[in-house]
C-alpha cells in the first residue's frame, strides 16, 4: 500500500514514499526533495553466512537521465566503475548505518541508492542516506535506526539547511551531518578556517534540523514496517572464553605496551599461536571461537589500560603527540616534494604543476563538464603495512582519504587569477600505523611551500580517539592504529593556525554528545597546532 510523509526542511517539503516502486525489496523508499527524487532499496540475504564481520554492502548510483542528458562518454551509458563523486557519496551512507546493526550479525545487506531525477538545488547523497535508514527501518532487517542526514552552510553569520548551489557559493561552511534522535553519528565536511565552536554550532544546527526526518521515518515503521526477522548470533562456549581470558590476559598486558608497531603484532601472533595450542587439544573444533576470545580480550584489555590506568598502549599521555621529521626538497627534479614523519606513520609528498590543458576533466550529474585545477591523489601501498596484496587502483578507502585531504588543502591555495597553474599533489603513504589521510594533509603543506605555491596559511591535521564505558571517557590525539581498531571514534579535523578547513567524524558507538565533541575539537587544536609548529621548523 502506497504511503507518503512530508515534513519541511530548510523551507522546502521533503517527502518519504514507500510501497510504489520495488515492491520486492526488503524495504524500498522514494525520496523526493524539490524536484530531486532518489530510490533506496534495502535486501538481505534469507541465509546467514559465515564471516566475522558485517556483511554490508552500499551503492550510489547517479543516471544521467537524471539531469535530462545522455552520458557523454563512447558508450553513451553509464560505465560499470563508480565515479569519484559516486564513491564517495556510497562512503557517506555506510557510515552512520554501518555501526547500528547488532554485532554478529551476519546477512548479506546491500543497500542501493539510484538518482532517479536532479533538480540541482540540493545534494542526492543527503537524500540517499535518509532514504536508506528508511527503508531499513521499514524492513525486516533488524537495524537500530533511524538516522538522518543534511547538509549544512552559513551565509553572513546564519546557518542553512540543505543550501542551493548558490548559497553555498557564499557559504563559508559545507559539512554534511548524519544523527540520531539523541545524538551525533557521523560529520564530514570542510571550511574556509573557521573556529571550532563555530563548526560545533554548526554540527548541532546540523543535528536539530534533521528531527523531522527522524521522526517521519518512525512514523512509516510504526504505519508500515514490517516485522523484524529473529536473528540469533551464532552460539558462544563462554566457559571456553572465560578460560581464554584466564589464559591469556596478562600476557596480553605485557604484549600490548611493546612500543613498536611490527614488534607488538609479532609478538601478539606468537601469542596467539601460543593460545590456540593451549586449548585446541581440549576444544578441537572451536578454533575460531578461541581466536575470536583472545581478539576481544586483546581489545578490552587494552581499552582498560586507557580507561582504568589513564595510560596508553605505547605510554603516551592521552594529548601527547608523536615525534615529528620533516624534510622539504628530498626528490631531484620535482616541482616541490616533502617527507613528513610522525610516529610510525610516513607520507611523501609530491608536488606538479601544470598549465591550464592539464586540468582534470569531470562529468557530473548537476554540472555536466566541469574542470578541476587543483587534484590530491591518496596511494596507500600494501608495503606500507607490511603486507602483501595485489596493487591495484585506488580503493574506496583511498578515494576517500584522498577526499579529505582535498577539501583541507583546497581552502588556502590561490586563486586562478593569482596562480594559472594546474596543482596535481600526491600523497604516497610510505608507513602507516594510524592517520596517514591527515599526514598527506601535512606533507601536502610542505610540498606546496617546496613548490613555490604561494598558500594563504599552512595546514595540519590530526586524528582524535575516543574510549568510553559508560560514564568512563578518554580523548586520545593523534591515535595509532591499534587505538583506532579498539577505539570508539576516528575524529580527523585539518586547519590552519586560525582554524578548521577540514573534518571528519567516524564512530562504532550509537551516537556522541555535544560535550565529547567539544572536548574532543579543543584537544584537537592544541595537537594541530603543535604539529604546524614543527613543520614550520622544516
């Protein structure tokens, strides 16, 4: 039966509808805005499988019917490969819906978003992710929604919610939040150097705005939802796990506090082999629950040391940041080039310019052919983890990092009319053991000033950590990456002396409050700061 609920955003009527158009999905939703409509559908398997992590799948896809035009490219369709935009807007749906399904959940979940029509006034990413907390909420997935999403600018001191094109032309903010009732779930966005508690303003201008759409999402579930499958995670011994915590949790408080990354994982596999071979005589087909307890006791132990010894794994205090090495010039024949070393994170920057022919060519959906003179490209070799996988592409990952970084840099480069050159910046991550995306963003500085780029102000960026239990709460700066696999949030912000022109907010827990996010973007100044100090030393 075919249902639609309106609410008005941002002075416009944004409506959800539901029971029309694929009618076999587990849930479907239109979601129109304006003249913009966008379709989320949401399946899951009818089996479970089995893995060890969520199987979650998210597709945004933009037809270029869409915007009344045919695909310029020699096919004249849409080719296979998501576009960059495309990427990047699937990214911003899987995250805020990623950390509400129930742990040990273990359905095959996709979740597809197609533009159906554009109007050009508002972002069909935004759309795309209220509509598929909608049509999980309506369906039979269990799903600990809803959430919304809106996007966000200020012209002249005021906030706006979901901004034309043209208002975001004067805007001096354009950040995307996602929410919950209660709570902030997911933030990305940039800035031309805005202060903290104007970012915080605006996340919770944000955060407010996007009520109404939560509760319009209620309102279907309770009209329309159908009901939830039983899922029951997969049966646990939990006497053998209490046994493998008896075992093994104070070698793993040894272990953990080893400095070096590539000695503390060594040393964490010898003691994992140690550990199954000490029960699989005892529990021989229950291999994978034994190393499934010792990976959770590794994690609570650690977030112990945070919360209950007011230390860190490596033995930092929770605002200390890393050693700091820079180097600017440290390639022959490259425009601008800087090595940036912080910890056991190491990113080489790399500068080329060009003339105006080299400029990268875009089509998109609102603005058809575009250019663009300024281009960070993000690698993230396997070597730089001590891995071995095939090199290919770019990953989601990496596009989205490289992302970040972009919009952190993009705010202090001249303006065509100063600089007539094409700006191409490589970030080639070269060790990575936490934040390498905000270390591209300072080796990107530096390569800009080996180069001659004449920038408004340098930047640096930073990544804060959360551990919180209950009412236990520890801000960490500048996290590693074994604080950010036992952690509860991955907050990355980028600025200047003045302020912030990037940020990004992930988290694994349901939502976070306003107090932890200012904590957390104060402690994250001083750090930022901190660390421009020592690249101005370069």
């Amino acid at each position: 039966m075919e249902q639609t609920r309106t609410a008005t955003i941002g002075g416009k009527e944004f409506s959800i509808t539901t029971g029309k158009i694929a009618k076999q999905a587990s849930g479907s939703v239109i979601v129109q805005y304006g003249e913009t409509r966008v379709i989320v559908t949401a399946v899951a398997a009818k089996n479970p499988r089995e893995v060890s992590f969520l199987p979650l799948t998210v597709e945004y896809q933009e037809r270029i019917y869409a915007a009344g035009r045919i695909p310029g490219n020699y096919f004249r369709r849409e080719i296979g490969r998501p576009s960059e935009n495309e990427t990047l807007r699937a990214r911003m749906i899987d995250r805020p819906i990623r950390p509400l399904f129930e742990p040990g959940y273990n359905f095959e979940t996709q979740v597809i978003a197609t533009v159906l029509s554009t109007d050009k006034l508002c972002d069909p990413g935004v759309l795309a992710m209220v509509g598929a907390s909608t049509a999980l909420e309506i369906s039979d997935i269990p799903f600990n929604g809803p959430i919304a999403g809106i996007k966000v600018g200020r012209v002249e001191g005021e906030f706006i919610a979901n901004p034309t094109p043209e208002q975001m032309e004067l805007s001096d903010i354009d950040l995307t939040v996602a929410g919950s009732k209660t709570g902030v779930v997911m933030v990305e966005g940039g800035a031309n150097i805005v202060s903290e508690k104007d970012m915080l303003d605006a996340i919770f201008f944000g955060h407010e705005s996007m009520q109404p759409l939560i509760d319009l999402q209620v309102e279907l579930k309770e009209t329309l939802g159908k009901e939830k499958r039983v899922f029951i995670p997969a049966a646990k011994d939990d006497a053998l796990a209490e046994k493998v915590i008896a075992f093994s949790t104070d070698k793993i408080y040894e272990t953990v506090q080893i400095k070096t990354k590539i000695e503390r994982a060594k040393a964490l596999g010898l003691l994992k082999e140690e550990v199954v071979a000490h029960f699989s005589e005892e529990y021989p087909e229950a291999i994978g629950e034994i190393k499934d307890a010792f990976g959770k006791n590794i994690k609570s132990v650690s977030r112990n040391i945070v919360l209950t010894e007011g230390k860190r794994i490596d033995g930092r205090a929770f605002d200390e940041i890393r050693d700091i090495n820079c180097e600017a010039a440290c390639l022959p024949r490259l425009h601008g080039s800087a090595l940036f070393t912080r910890g056991e994170t190491q990113v080489l920057g790399v500068l080329t310019l060009g003339s105006g022919r080299d400029e990268q060519r875009i089509e998109t959906l609102n603005n058809g052919d575009t250019t663009r003179a300024f281009m960070l490209h993000y690698n993230f070799p396997p070597f730089s983890v001590g891995e071995v996988r095939r090199a290919g592409g770019p990953s989601r990952r990496d596009v989205g990092h490289g992302d970040l970084a972009h919009r952190a840099l993009s705010r202090i480069l001249p303006s065509a009319e100063d600089f007539e050159y094409t700006i191409r910046l490589v970030g080639e991550v070269m060790e990575s053991n936490g934040s390498s995306s905000m270390g591209t963003v300072c080796a990107g500085t530096l390569a800009l000033m080996d180069g001659g780029v004449p920038i408004a102000a340098p930047v640096s960026g930073i990544a804060m950590g959360l551990v919180k239990d209950g009412d236990k709460t520890a801000i960490l700066s500048d996290i590693l990456g074994d604080e950010d696999h036992f952690g509860d949030m991955d907050f990355k912000v980028a600025g200047t002396k003045e302020g912030i022109t990037a940020l990004q907010m992930d988290i694994k827990i349901k939502e976070l409050s306003k107090d932890i996010m200012e904590t957390a973007l104060t402690q994250a100044r001083g750090g930022r700061l901190h660390i421009l100090n020592e690249m101005m030393k370069t």
